[in-house]
C-alpha cells in the first residue's frame, strides 16, 4: 500500500481586490506633521482615535488598536508586511500605529478607495 503525499500550503489567503496590485502605506509610520487632528486625538485621547478607526472597519470599539485590526487592513489594501512587524509596531508604539491607520483610511476615503 502506497502513503499518500501530504498536500503543503504555501500561500495565504488574501484580501482584497483579486488581481490588482500591492499598496503601500498612505502615510508613514512616524509622519504625524500630515495631519495634526489624527496625531493630537492619538495622542490625548487614543480611545477615542481607537474606537474611530474600529467604527471605520466595522469592527468593535474595543480592537481599534489591536494587532489583528492592523494586519487584517494591512491584508485588505495589500499592504506589504507581516503579522511580526504588525506586533512589534503595535506593542511598541501603539499611539504611531494607530494614528497611521486612521491617516490611511481618511486618505483612502478622500481618494474614494476605502
């Protein structure tokens, strides 16, 4: 009796639009002077910049912030990158991360791509 071969799965899912082209950030991690608004709810009121960005995805207020909230956009716009650097730029600095999503989507909102 022959063993059969097991079948390896080298790709992940991904989201997005099939076929069409990785995108990068909108924004820069550290590039608050783009826009003030984002960076000073970032930094005096980060639940409430957290529970925007979460109201945005149509996720609960309480992942606004979260690494899962990170990659699953990163994946949506085909944004290159990993859940590893997903986790260190979240836990490292959480106020950046989130500010450069909040950033991304109202770019991606102005550009009608959100």
């Amino acid at each position: 009796m022959k063993m059969q071969q097991p079948i390896v799965i080298v790709t992940q899912p991904q989201f997005g639009v099939a076929g069409a082209p990785g995108m990068n950030w909108q924004t820069g991690l550290l590039d608050c002077c783009s826009d003030f608004g984002v960076c000073l709810c970032g930094t005096f009121c980060f639940t409430c910049l957290s529970s925007q960005v979460a109201s945005d995805m149509n996720e609960c207020c309480l992942c606004g912030s979260s690494v899962a909230l990170r990659t699953m956009y990163r994946t949506k716009y085909r944004i290159p990158g990993s859940i590893c650097n997903d986790y260190m730029i979240t836990m490292c600095c959480p106020n950046c991360s989130l500010c450069q999503i909040k950033r991304d989507i109202n770019r991606r909102k102005a550009l009608n791509i959100f």
